[in-house]
C-alpha cells in the first residue's frame, strides 16, 4: 500500500484507490478474481488483464459513503475498452441511483489514461459517451472529483470526461488534453507542434498551467496523503455554483481575448486568462441574432452537414453568432419545434486548425450555447426536440486547441447536450457523414436516438489509420485486417449498426444530392425517432436494451449487472 509520505503517481490503481478512501474501508468491486476482463484483445495477440485495468472501491471519504474509479496506466495506457468502461460507467450508474434513492455516494475518478482503447475502438466511445452522461447526471447531487496525477496524464475522450467533473486535482507531473503530443504532430505536422519538445508539452498542457489558467483547480503535490486531504477538501466544498463546462458566456469572451494569428505562449496565456481577472459579467452574455438574408454574402463550402441542414430546415429563418461554422435553425414540423444543429467547414475560421467541419475550440463552446438557449427558453414550458446533424471529421489537431482548452470546449458541447436530454428534450443525432472521435462524442453521441444514412461514406471511428498505426505501433495494414473482424474496430456504419446503439439506419437516400422525397423521408423518420425518445427514459440506458447490443454489447451488460449485484 501507499504509505503516509509515499508517492501517489509511482502507485498503481488498487494502491491510489487505498490511498484516498478512509483507512480500513476499500472494499473492492468485481476484483480480478471475478475475471471480468476483455473478450476482445485475445482475439487480436494481445493477453487480457482480469480486472480490465479498472479498479472500483467502495468505502468512505470523511466518513462519508464514496466510490473510487481508478485507471491502471500500465495495462493498454489506460485505455478503455468495452469491460473497463463498462466498470467505470456501471459504478457511476450504481452511485447515481444511491442519490436518487436519497443515499448520498460521491464519486472520486483517478484518472491515468489516453482514451479509447483502439483495439477495441467504438466500444470505448459507447462507454465513453454512457460514462459522461451519468457524470452529468450524477453531480446534480453531489460533487465528482477528478485526479490527474502522471505521468500518462488524461487524453482522447476521457480528457472531455475530466472536463464535466465538479473539481480537477493535479499534479505537476500530470497532463491534461484532448489530443496526445503524437497524434497532433501525425496530423498537422511537426511544425504546429513538437512532440518531443518535452518542456513545451508541459507547458501547454501540465497541471500547473492548468491550474494557472482555469482549466482545473487544485494543483497538488505528489504525496499520497496530501491528495487525500485534497480529495477530501473538494468534496467539502460541495457542488460549485456553476460547473466549468456550463460557463459558456465566459470561455466564448476567454477566447475573444485571443488573437488566433500569433503563437501565443504559456506565460502569456497566464496573464490573459488569470482567475483573477474573469469577471461575472461574461456570463450575461448573449449571442446576435441573424437571418439568412443578412448572413454574410460569400459562397459557404459545401458539406454533407450543410447538404441536411439547409434540406431539413427548409424555408425555417438560420440563427447565427460570430462564427458561421455552427449553424442552428427552430423549425415548426408537426406542431412542435425542432432546433437542427450542424458543424460545417468555414475556410475563414479564426482558428486555422478548424476550417474543415472539426469541431474546435469556438464549435464546442458555440454548440453548447446553442443547446443552453434551448433548455433555458423551454424550461417552463413544451420542451422543443434537438437534432444535432452529424458531419465531423475529427476535433481539431493544434497547438492552440490543446492551448487554450479544447477538452474543456467539447465537454461543453457534451455537458449541454446530456443537460437538455435530462430535462425532457428529445435529442436526436442524424449521422450524415463522418462521426469521428472527440468531435462525434461532443456532437451526437449524447443523444437519445441515433439515425443513420446507409452509405459507405458515413463512417463512425476514433482516429484515421495512420494516427492510430502510430498510436499503437500497428502497420495499418494490420488495422485494416483487425477491422474486418471486429466491428468495433471497423469504420463503417453498417458494423456501428451492429453494437445496437443506432435507433435506425436508414436506406436508399442520396446523401449528396436528395430529392425531395428522401428529404421528407428522412424528416419523418427524425421526426418518430424524437416521439420515440420523448416517451422513454431520459438516460441512454436503452443503447444496451437493444437486439443488436445483447449480442454485441454482452460483455456491458454482464459487467453492470455483476456490479449491481456487489454494490450494496
């Protein structure tokens, strides 16, 4: 065990859950000898861990009932997979139900990951999406802490997770991003970011800079006991007035502040965004109100999102802000209201790494902004369905993305999406095109219903072949041949279809170029999906009730129902 004065980033899993429960209270859940491991990895060469590289402990916290999630970051980096995630989410989803039953259970994440498994590819963005959604659910109750304390630190999607929780501690040795140093130079090249420049990494995305600009709270030592207390003081503190990723208004004038053309530096960044100088004001906020006819005259890029935005919007007036790469339209179909939301590509996109339909940093947090108007707008009356048209490519790759918070962007996105779900709004998600990574989990995997068009061009992944061949030290010949058997791994929407998270997948529409029949097709078919999710339970508990996922997703499904059988 950790002993009193002992380092917590050299424990492992077990030792750092120990470490922050009260001495003599860690009870473990579903331990190895449950064997609870992957089903998956064998079948790819790689030997299975039996507990999935996830720890669950039951205990106290200050004498209070808690739950500890702890990711081993020496089994696969942390990565999650379809049981890892399952433990993570099922433990959450146990928590969540001890509140609404009027038990009070915190949550502690320890966090040492670099995001999805990609072995194992669209089962950790399910898990991922099901872990967010009852991370939000959950702090309407009570606090959800976050440890990042090294030396992995806290990528991919899980870093998206990191930014819904109520309170962030790290280390100086910790990291904390959307996209690993890697996988941004794999895509934009080494002259927008150096990965192996070691102090500019730490510089852009360790725990002090973090701390220093807002993007997390409490930067600690790295001592076992002193993470404890401040475990322990976070979560006295209780639920904040307004969680980080809810505070649109002030991250939209944070980045105001910028100027996208200069390569600005930590130090700077430091001033601009100190605590110090925020001010409530910004939340006030509101964005302008445009129609289509005083938009801005230049010819807009074509794009499959923009293709279904414009088609399923109609003659609807088109709601705009500051940055035309978010487009937003109320429609009147049926005698309800229907908000379309779409990211399309914006050449003139003030941050160059944005300009082809990724969701970036202004796209993150203008979406949520959007989906926040809504549920503010409906509160006290019909709440209006929301239907996110689903075209990204990926989120953006950049030196100022991983900067200035794009993790905390998307969590925005994700946090207001799952918040207008809880509320009643039917969310729907239509996939048009490309459904990749952090930018499907911020636009669309937080929704009720997801619909698809049946075309090989509408793909669903967690990052291109020849960053995921770097990632993994695969040829991505190799990939290629995994994904042929293993619909996890695959690209293509017909094997997502087959881990029973699609509602519907929808035949014989031309996605470039739809008649006039196929528009209406598809809109009827949006418009039963949203009736569908308006009668049933606001959660996404019904992704893993499906035909399809009994099969597929069985692994899931046993992981919660052996954790709830272990829980009291």
């Amino acid at each position: 065990m950790i002993g009193i004065r002992s380092s917590f980033i050299e424990g492992r899993a077990r030792e750092r859950a120990s470490a922050i429960l009260d001495p003599g209270t860690f009870r473990e859940l579903l331990d190895p000898f449950e064997r609870m491991e992957s089903p998956h990895l064998a079948r790819l060469g790689i030997v299975p861990q039996s507990d999935d590289g996830v720890v669950i402990a039951r205990g106290t916290i200050d004498g209070l009932s808690a739950v500890v999630i702890a990711i081993e970051g020496k089994f696969q980096g942390g990565g999650i997979g379809e049981v890892s995630g399952a433990k993570i989410a099922g433990a959450l989803e146990q928590a969540l139900s001890d509140n609404r039953e009027g038990f009070a259970t915190r949550a502690v994440l320890v966090l040492e990951t670099g995001g999805v498994r990609l072995q194992e590819g669209n089962y950790g963005l399910l898990a991922i999406a099901e872990i967010q959604a009852a991370i939000v659910a959950l702090r309407q109750y009570v606090p959800v802490v976050c440890v990042i304390a090294g030396m992995i630190g806290c990528f991919g999607g899980m870093s998206i997770t990191a930014g819904l929780c109520s309170k962030i501690i790290m280390t100086r040795q910790a990291r904390l991003g959307l996209n690993g140093p890697e996988v941004i130079e794999q895509e934009a090249g080494i002259l927008e970011f150096d990965s192996r420049n070691r102090p500019m990494v730490w510089s852009i995305t360790g725990g002090e800079q973090r701390v220093e600009t807002g993007l997390s709270d409490v930067l600690e030592e790295d001592e076992a006991e002193r993470i404890r207390h401040a475990v322990i003081a976070s979560l006295r503190q209780g639920l904040p007035a307004k969680h980080r990723s809810s505070q649109v208004a002030r991250f939209l004038a944070r980045l105001g502040a910028i100027d996208p053309q200069e390569r600005i530096n930590a130090k700077e960044l430091r001033r601009l965004w100190s605590r110090d100088i925020d001010s409530e004001v910004l939340n006030g906020a509101t964005p302008v109100q445009l129609e289509d006819g005083q938009a801005p005259a230049k010819p807009a890029v074509t794009s499959r999102g923009r293709i279904w935005f414009d088609a399923l919007k109609g003659e609807a007036p088109r709601q705009t802000g500051e940055f035309p790469s978010v487009l937003c339209a109320d429609v009147h179909y049926e005698g309800q209201v229907i908000r379309f939301l779409a990211v399309v590509p914006d050449p003139d996109n003030r941050f160059p790494r944005a300009t082809r339909g990724e969701v970036g940093l202004n796209e993150g947090w203008t979406l949520a902004r959007y989906v926040n108007e809504a549920v503010e707008a409906d509160r006290d009356g019909s709440r209006r369905a929301i239907v996110a048209i689903v075209d990204v490519p990926s989120q953006a790759y950049g030196y100022r993305e991983e900067m200035l918070g794009l993790f905390q962007a998307c969590a925005a996105a994700v946090d207001a999406y799952a918040t207008a779900r809880l509320a009643g709004h039917p969310v729907v998600a239509l996939l048009v095109g490309n459904a990749i990574s952090g930018a499907f989990l911020a636009h669309g995997l937080q929704a009720n219903r997801m619909l698809a068009l049946d075309d090989p061009d509408v793909a669903v992944q967690v990052m291109s072949k020849a960053s995921a061949a770097r990632v993994t030290r695969c040829s991505v010949e190799e990939l290629e041949h995994n994904a042929r058997h293993m619909a996890a791994a695959a690209h293509d929407i017909r094997s997502f279809a087959k881990l029973g998270a699609l509602h519907e997948l929808i035949e014989g529409i031309n996605p470039d170029a739809p008649s006039a029949a196929e528009i209406a097709c598809v809109r009827s078919r949006l418009f039963e999906a949203v009736e569908s999710a308006r009668g049933s339970a606001t959660d996404l508990s019904h992704r893993l009730a499906s035909e399809e996922a009994a099969s597929s997703r069985s692994a899931s499904i046993a992981v919660r129902e052996r954790m709830r059988r272990q829980w009291k």
